[in-house]
C-alpha cells in the first residue's frame, strides 16, 4: 500500500540517535544514511517498499508535528512490542500509551505509543494472539 513514509526532524543527528536503536529493536535494516543532505531510511524485511524516512523538511521551514497524524510499526510479537516502547523510552522519546491490550480495536490488538524527540507520534502493534498471554 505504501511506497514511503517520510517523518520531518529539526535535528538530524539527534533524531538518527533516536531511530536506530528503535529501528533495531524492532529488526528493520538500515538502507541508507546521507547526514549531508541530511536523511535516513529503513527499508522493509523483504529489502523493498515502503521505506521509512526521516529528513529535516524540504521546504527549509522548522518541523511542525502534525495533531492526529501517526505512524504505526508492525512488530512481530508482544515481547517485541514491550521492548520498542522502552527502546524508544531509554532515546528520548515520551509515553503516549503503555503496552498492552487494545480489546476496542479487535481481540488481539498488543499496542504502545510513543512520540519521538521532535514530537511525532508512533505506535508499535502486534497483532497475533498469544498462547502464553506474553
């Protein structure tokens, strides 16, 4: 459905320190980093589309997060969920949301928010049911 998705930072390095641990805890591959222009992206399991980029904004105007957007990253269970969350916790991101059951969006729904330095929000979502509750 996506090709990429592109998250606007006011400070690059700041935000490259953020988003590779978190990136990482969740098993996304790093596909390039250019500080000069200045981006990043990570790329899907399978080395192709969407892409997730971060970049200052290409307008040259101070980054703005925008109320109601969000992004959500597919973890692959809900340890993986646990772990994102204090991932992004330990880099400077904020809580927007602990990890746990969100029974109102359906059954199996494992989720947490967060929002990175800059103050875009995020979720981390697991979808599959668990035989152990973990």
């Amino acid at each position: 459905m996506f090709s990429h998705i592109f998250v606007s930072v006011s400070d690059f390095d700041r935000a490259l320190n953020f988003y590779r641990p978190v990136m990482d805890s969740l098993g996304v591959e790093m596909r390039f980093c250019e500080p000069d222009k200045p981006w990043a992206g990570w790329h899907s399991a399978d080395g192709e589309r969407p892409f997730f980029v971060i970049c200052k904004p290409h307008d040259g105007q101070p980054h703005h997060s925008g109320n109601g957007q969000m992004v959500a990253f597919a973890a692959a269970s809900r340890a993986a969920v646990r772990v994102t969350h204090q991932v992004a916790l330990a880099n400077g991101g904020t809580c927007e949301g602990l990890p746990g059951l969100r029974p109102q969006y359906h059954a199996n729904y494992y989720g947490a928010y967060f929002r990175d330095p800059d103050g875009n929000k995020f979720c981390v979502a697991c979808h599959v049911p668990t035989l152990d509750g973990s």
